[in-house]
C-alpha cells in the first residue's frame, strides 16, 4: 500500500510510485468512453462508459494481469480520485438537495446499520459463538465496507481472519450486487429517485454504490452518492456506540469513549463536499465553474471505476466459504429489500 508522505521530501518517491497505476486507469477510463460514445448503441444502454470502465479493469487484473508496480496507482485512482470526484460533484449541487436527500436517507440508513450489526452479531453467535466477527460483518455490511471494517476492528480487537472474511464477504457482494442491481433497475423501470436511494443504501463500499448509480444515469449517481454519504457519516457513530457497548459487557477494547473519536473516524470527504456545495449554493461558483466541475467529477469517477475492476481478483473471490458467501448475500438482499421497500413507501409519505 502506498501511503502519502508525511515529509515534503518523499513526495517525488510517492509520485513515482503511483504515476504507472494511475495512468493506466486514466487511459482505460478514456477508452471507456470512447467506446461508449462511438460503438454502444442506444439498446445496450446497460452498457454505459461506467460498466464498460469497471469491465476493462477486470479483464486486464484477470486475463492479461497487473504487475505489481500498478498497484498503487491502482489503489490512489479508487480511492483518492473517488474522492476528489465527490468534492467536485458537490460543487453542481444545491445544499438544500443534499440536505433534502440526506435527511430522507438518513433514518433509512440508520435504521439499516442498526438491522444489519444486530442480526450478523447474532446469527455469526449463533453459528460460531464469536459475537464479534459478526458485528464486523454488519458494520462492513451496513455502513461503508472495508473502510468501517478497518476503522472499527482495532476497536474491538478483532483477529486478522475476522477481518480477512469480513473484508471478503464485503467486497464479493459488491461485485454481484454490482453486476445485478442496474439490471433489476433497468427491467422494473425505477425511477433516478429510487434506483439512487437503492444504490446509496445496499453495496457496502462507496466506490461500488456510486459506479452502481452511475450505471444507471447521472441522476440516480448524484442521489446514491448524497445517500451512501449519509451512511458513511454515522461511522463514527457506529464506532462509539460498539466501544461503549463492548466496554459495559467487560470485553477488551483499544479505545475510550472520547469527543474526538467521533471527529477521528469521521469520513472527511463529506466536508470538502459541503464546502463545495455552500460556495455553489451562495453563488460563489458560478456557471463555467459548475460546468468544469461537473466534467471533471465524471472523469476522476471514470479513472475510480477502472481501478474497481482492476482491483476485483476473481481467484480470490472464488476461494471465499461458500457458506460465507451464502451468508453475506442474503444479508445484501434484505438490505435491498428494506432499501426498496423504505423508498417506495415510506418516502412516498
């Protein structure tokens, strides 16, 4: 993993190291586009610059390989660019949207990471007797995938193969949910509002949940985006809350209930993205700007989403449990189904 330089000095290094990656990310996203531009007929609308990006990722990674010195690259343009591309979108939006959506989403989503921590702890009890590897797979599962993984396994002193199958189980139902969900849109004619809300509130990580949106249409990508943000801001929450809760049932952790451990989990693109939309919101940007802010949103996700697919190891998803993978699919699919269900009735209301 390539981490950014903590001294000026190591910044040329750093550089060096992720410039072979990042460019070959670049350079299939612009194939990507061109090929939808040119050859995608309006028919095969499934087939968008989104799914034809994340396609060249994985067959590079699984047919021809990756060297090694790709990976960081790879890593920076899924990660990084993913969120600089958020910052840039909140540049195009109103906050009185994002307020909007967020707070329609919000009881939604808390309600889902509540469901999905509660019911993982108690079947993987059931099962393994191991409380805490579930409640590892419901937070992936329920807040933000590996990021939430990562953020709370410390806390809670979790084993490396806790965090391992977590982590799997996470990314391998990304990657079906990501194969199957713009199709169950598209064939049941969802609406940008629902196919957004559903992509925001059901893949655990943030990169899947807005190429999910995206392939849909631009529309439904801005809806997840400002949902799965909502997710991701109650990490932290989540992360006090299983310290508190492990700290009164006598069990180890590696954190105190702080102020600042609410602010040292929080996910900090979500301010640059507010910041973005209150200088768009009070005019501050003006046309030109929301324009070129929204083109380079769409190419800094485009190089993310080449980097997914470049980032999917198939010979390692086939290795997973089956009954791992059994569990964490029905898990995503009653998210999905409360996902749907909130958002054709509730949000009616």
């Amino acid at each position: 993993m390539s981490k950014i330089p903590s001294s000026k000095y190591s910044w040329t290094g750093y550089l060096k190291n992720i410039f072979p990656g990042f460019m070959l990310c670049v350079v299939l996203g612009a194939v990507a586009r061109f090929i939808y531009l040119k050859f995608i007929p309006e028919q095969l609308f499934i087939f968008n610059h989104v799914i034809i990006a994340i396609l060249l990722g994985l067959i590079l990674k699984n047919m021809l390989g990756i060297p090694k010195a790709f990976n960081s690259g790879i890593e920076f343009s899924t990660k990084i660019c993913l969120y600089i591309g958020i910052v840039l979108l909140g540049a195009t939006l109103n906050l009185y949207d994002i307020f909007s959506v967020g707070a329609a989403a919000i009881l939604m989503v808390a309600v889902s990471i509540t469901f999905s921590i509660l019911i993982c702890g108690w079947i993987v009890k059931k099962i393994t007797g191991n409380e805490r590897w579930g409640h590892l797979i419901g937070t992936g599962l329920g807040v933000c995938g590996v990021s939430a993984i990562i953020a709370l396994a410390p806390v809670i002193k979790a084993r490396q193969k806790e965090v391992f199958t977590a982590i799997g189980i996470a990314i391998l139902n990304d990657v079906i949910v990501l194969a199957a969900l713009p199709l169950i849109a598209h064939a049941m004619g969802w609406s940008d509002l629902l196919a957004g809300f559903v992509a925001g509130a059901v893949p655990a990580n943030t990169a899947q949940a807005i190429a999910i949106g995206h392939a849909y249409s631009d529309s439904a990508g801005t809806i997840a985006t400002i949902v799965k943000s909502a997710r991701n801001t109650l990490l932290p929450v989540v992360v006090v809350v299983m310290t508190y809760s492990y700290i009164r049932k006598g069990l180890p952790v590696t954190e105190k209930v702080r102020p600042g451990l609410l602010w040292s989990k929080f996910p900090k693109f979500i301010v640059g993205l507010l910041i973005a939309a209150s200088l768009s919101t009070f005019g501050l940007i003006g046309p030109q700007g929301i324009a070129a802010a929204k083109t380079l949103s769409s190419w800094f996700f485009v190089v993310c989403f080449v980097g997914i697919g470049a980032g999917i190891n198939l010979k390692e998803l086939g290795r997973q449990d089956l009954a791992v993978i059994g569990f964490g699919l029905l898990m995503t699919i009653l998210l999905g189904f409360y996902a749907y269900f909130y958002s054709t009735i509730i949000l009616v209301l």
